[in-house]
C-alpha cells in the first residue's frame, strides 16, 4: 500500500519491510496457492483428462460442497474459535428443508390445489413453497448458531465442548425428526431446488457461483468493515478487544450464527446434489472443512484467515481426490494423503515464520 | 507546568476502597493539573492499582470523591471514564498484534464512509491521521506495518497515540518501561514529554526510579493503601522516595 500523503516523520532507521514479505506473499495461503499451481501442473502432465473441460467442471462442483460451509467456519477461526457442529448442521438444515418442502406440497394446506387430472399436485404460486422451506432450513441453522453462540459468548464455555456437544446434538435431532430414514424433497417446487442446488449457468455449477459472491461478499466483509476488523482484533488479543470497547459477546455470537447458516446453506445445497436428506448426511464433514480451512492459512490460535485461502484449501484438497482417481492410485489414500497435507502446510509456515 | 491557578483536571478527594474486610485504600487525597506529569509509585499491594482502577472506572470508589476537570462524576464501567477523557496505557498495552498501527489506533472506533446503507472503512483517512499522530509522537511507525513486526517503543507509540485519538485529557500509563531495552525506554519518556507539551496530564505508574526522576514533575508515594508522601520532584530525591516505599521512612 502506497502512503498517500507527504509523511510528516522521516524513517531513518525503520526500514520498510520489501514487498515480498508482506501480505499474501508471506502468508500460508501464499504458499499453499503456489503448491496448488504446481500441483495443477503435474497433474495436466500426468494425467491428459485433468484439464478437460467435464473434469474441470466435476472439480468445481466438488469442492463447492465443502467451500461454503469452510467460509463459514472461518470467521470462527479468525476469532480463535472452533465450530465442530457444521457437519451435523448441514444435515439438520438439509432435512428441515426437505421436510417442509414435503409438508407444505401435501393437498389440502393453502399452498397447492389438484390439477384437473385430480393426481398432479400445482402450485398456487410457484416457488413460495421453495423459498419458504429454505428459509425454515436456514432458520434452523440460525437458531443452532445463536444457541452455541449464547453458550461460548455469554456463558464463557469453551468453543470445542460446545460444539462438541451440538454436533452430537444436532445430529440426534435429524434422526428423531426423521425417525432415522431421511427426508426427500419433492412436490411442485422440487424442480426449482433441483436446479437452484444442482443446476449450472452456462456450464458453471450453481453451487460454485454462489461461492464466489459469498467469497466476494466476505473480503469485503473482512477486510472493509468494521465488524471484519473487530472479528481479526478479537482471535489477535481478545483482552485488547475488550478493553477498546469492541462488543465482543455480540461479535462472538455473530460470527457462531454466519458459520451455522453457511453449513446449513452448504447442506441444502448438498441434499440437492444427492437428491435426499439422509440422516447420516455430512458425518465427520466437519473434520474436512476444518483441514480445508486450516491448509488454507487460518491459525486454529486465531487471527489470521481469509476467504482466499478457505477457496485454495478446499480446492487443494479436491485437485488431490481428483488427482488419485485419474492417476489411477487407491483412493484410499486420499485421507493419508490429506493429513500429510495438513501437517506440511502448517511446518512450512512455521519454518517460514522462525526464518524471518 | 503545574500551577495553583489552573483548575486541576483531576481530583481525587477522601478515596477509600474495601473489598470485604481488606482495606484496600484508605482516605486518598491528590490532584493532577493539565500538563502535569505525576509518578505514582508503591510496593506491589500498595493500592497504586486499585487507585488507577477506581479513576479508570474498573471499581467505584468505597468512599470519597472524584472530581474531573471541576465536576464531579461517578463512572460505573470505563467507557464512562473514557467518555469524560481518561485513558490508561496498559502494561501489555492492549493491541492486536496481526492488525496494523493505524487500525490498532482506530480499533473500536473506526472512520468509516457511508456507500448507501453500508459503511465501509475508510483506510486511507485512518492510516493518514494515524500518521499525524505518530508525528506528533516523533515516532518512526509506519501505519500500515502490522504490530507484530514492531519493537517495544514503536507498540508505545501505538498505544499512546490511541489516547490522543480522543483527546484525552488524562493518561494513566501502567509500568510502560517495565519490558522494554534502555533505547526504548528514552522513546517511551519522550512520547511523555510529547503529551506533557500538548497539555495533557500524564500519571506513570513505575517500579523504575530513574525514569520517574527523569520525567516527573510531582511524584505520590502509596503504601499500605494510603497516600505516604506528594511531593515535586525536585525537593525529593530517590532514597527518599525508596525510604517512604520501604517504609523505613512513615511520610513527608
């Protein structure tokens, strides 16, 4: 950044710090997107489908299953922070989404009328059973996120044991509301989800656009607002926060319902793409939008994350899973692959951080 | 600098502070006038920080009254002492240290433009008055470098000019040269001489004799939770001072 004025003080022994080792070039993300190019790289010469326009597209859409709820779940890293209940979240949200869907396309309520034939179900005004069921899915999710916000802001439990116990609570309540078996979406407005969830643009998959305006939205968020500086100041030194009078229960439960409702946006999506709402959806998701975000460059300590780096984490992790396939080794090895991942991104930039 | 003519901006009369049955202060009398640079210095437990607590409005006073610049008020949490013109420097001096200069200075409140209903920061404005600010300080700290790659004094510098931010008429500064090198600490006492120059009345809390000889012009010796002596800083010297902290001296 520039200065933009005549400095009033001169700098005779602060040297400024070289652009190299600033920003985005001295951070993890920094590294990882630079691994993730030459991973590109290797992969276009190993394997000639990788860059086909099918695989590109099948990536895409892969790895907007996860990026979602990983932008979610940064802002609580940011904060130094931890939400373990995004998996059971994303399913809770994708069944309270398909259930009312289902509920509100029964004849009888105000919502649809027979056709002549008497069998086919319309609706009396399209699509208002469609927004009104994704609402109620992401409602959901808002009261998960208030409810582990309440518990971590203003009851002081620790951020783990809270969402420990609501992964295990949230999941609990889709088996009851279920009774185990799952949920579909269906009736007259099932075409609109379809489309909305699974459908693509001009060969662009829906989820993927959502993405990246939620991403846009996010950096702006950050990085261009107040509540983003206060969501940095408060994983920087939480004390500090504090004592300059930045709200910090508020911004605590603020940052716990964004992350609820992305996982439970990230669900409804998900339920689209299968076409159901199993119970067991999303199981042990959380572990992987966690190591997304975490290749990515956030610091579980706090303080540091973007919307870059949870995009470059998660598409790292896909481009490996796509990788082994094309590559034709075990994909079993996916997960120890990951976690080899995990860990090298987070001693290079130890490394990197001792050197300097 | 301090003068009888002046109104004071603080003053403090009868404070006393109990905590149940321990008597944390007793019947504290002072007063600090604009520009006025006091050294407040005790013993650990000899109530310097409950005082400095009960002006930053951390507790209220048990007893007595606190009178600011000719009012009297009664602050219930600190943003009401910061409201009237109270600022303390803490000894971890209170920054994040993945944020920037400018944005620790503005942090909570931030300039902000309006674009229709949202408003963003405006970091050219914030880095240009912190700039100022640090100008003001004669401290070499560029407002876009992050906090972290900063050394002690330039943290200082950050933190105090976050005081003059809002104007504050009275800083408390908590052991400022406690952690830092010899070099910092000659930075740290001219950015008290900065504040002194722009008629701010500064109150250092130090376990460090030298730095309050060196700045000071009054210093007020707590023990045991009273007020042992108030003096300026010439008519004492530090064995005297070190004599009432000990208490081989009662009072002067």
């Amino acid at each position: 950044m520039a200065m933009p004025l005549e400095s009033p003080i001169t700098f005779s022994n602060v040297s400024k710090v070289k652009w190299w080792r600033r920003g985005i070039f001295a951070s993890q993300t920094g590294y990882v997107l630079l691994a993730l190019l030459v991973l590109m790289v290797v992969m276009h010469f190993a394997s000639p489908y990788f860059f086909t326009e099918g695989n590109m597209q099948n990536v895409a859409k892969n790895f907007s299953f996860i990026a979602i709820a990983t932008l979610g779940i940064t802002f609580v890293i940011i904060t130094g922070g931890i939400d373990l209940s995004v998996g059971s979240m994303m399913c809770f949200s994708a069944m309270i989404t398909s259930m009312v869907m289902v509920e509100l396309s029964a004849p009888g309520l105000a919502f649809v009328h027979l056709a002549a034939d008497g069998k086919t179900v319309v609706a009396n005004v399209p699509g208002l059973i469609f927004v009104i069921s994704v609402l109620a899915g992401l409602c959901a999710a808002l009261i998960v996120g208030l409810v582990n916000g309440f518990c971590i802001a203003v009851l002081g439990l620790s951020p783990f044991v809270t969402t420990l116990g609501m992964l295990s609570i949230v999941r609990g309540l889709a088996y009851v509301v279920s009774n185990g078996r799952g949920s579909f979406p269906g009736g007259p407005d099932a075409d609109y989800f379809y489309a909305l969830t699974s459908g693509d643009v001009l060969g662009v998959p829906a989820p993927f656009i959502y993405l990246m305006i939620l991403a846009a939205v996010m950096a702006v968020v950050l990085h261009h607002t107040s509540f983003g500086r206060h969501v940095f100041a408060l994983g920087g030194n939480e004390k500090a926060a504090e004592l300059t009078g930045i709200p910090v229960v508020r911004v605590k439960i603020e940052v716990y319902v964004i992350c609820a409702l992305a996982a439970g946006l990230q669900g409804i999506i998900i339920s689209g793409w299968l076409g159901s709402a199993p119970a067991n959806m999303a199981t042990s998701y959380e572990l992987n939008v966690i190591a997304a975000a975490v290749i990515g460059g956030a610091n579980l300590a706090g303080g540091i994350g973007g919307p870059l780096g949870a995009i470059v984490g998660c598409v790292l992790l896909e481009v490996i899973r796509n990788g082994l396939v094309l590559a034709q080794v075990n994909s079993y090895w996916q997960q120890t692959l990951v976690g080899v991942i995990i860990i090298l991104a987070v001693l290079v930039d130890r490394i990197r951080s001792r050197m300097t | 600098m301090a003068s009888a003519d002046t109104t004071p901006v603080l003053e403090l009369s009868g404070i006393g502070k109990e905590f149940g049955a321990i008597r944390a202060l007793h019947d504290v009398d002072m007063h600090v006038h604009p520009g006025e640079v006091v050294g407040l210095m005790g013993d650990n437990g000899a109530g310097k920080s409950t005082l400095v607590k009960i002006i930053a409005g951390n507790f209220r006073p048990s007893h007595g009254e606190i009178r600011f610049g000719g009012s009297a008020v009664h602050f219930n949490r600190p943003i009401d002492a910061r409201g009237v013109g109270i600022e303390v420097v803490y000894q971890d001096l209170a920054l994040a240290d993945n944020l920037t200069a400018a944005a620790n200075v503005f942090l909570g409140r931030e300039l902000k433009r309006k674009f229709g209903p949202i408003a963003l920061l405006d970091h050219k404005a914030m880095a240009s008055r912190a700039l100022e600010l640090f100008g003001e300080l004669r401290s070499e700290t560029r407002p876009d470098d992050l906090v972290k790659q900063m050394s002690g004094g330039q943290r200082q510098a950050v933190a105090i000019a976050r005081t003059r931010l809002s104007n504050a008429r009275l800083v408390m500064m908590d052991e400022p040269t406690a952690a830092i090198s010899v070099r910092q600490v000659e930075q740290v006492l001219g950015l008290i001489h900065r504040l002194k120059e722009q008629g701010v009345a500064v109150m250092l809390i130090s376990h460090r004799m030298p730095d309050v000889f060196a700045v000071c012009d009054r210093v007020i010796v707590m023990r045991r939770g009273e007020k042992r002596a108030d003096k300026p800083i010439h008519e004492t010297s530090p064995e005297e001072v070190t004599a009432l902290i000990t208490g081989a001296k009662e009072a002067a």
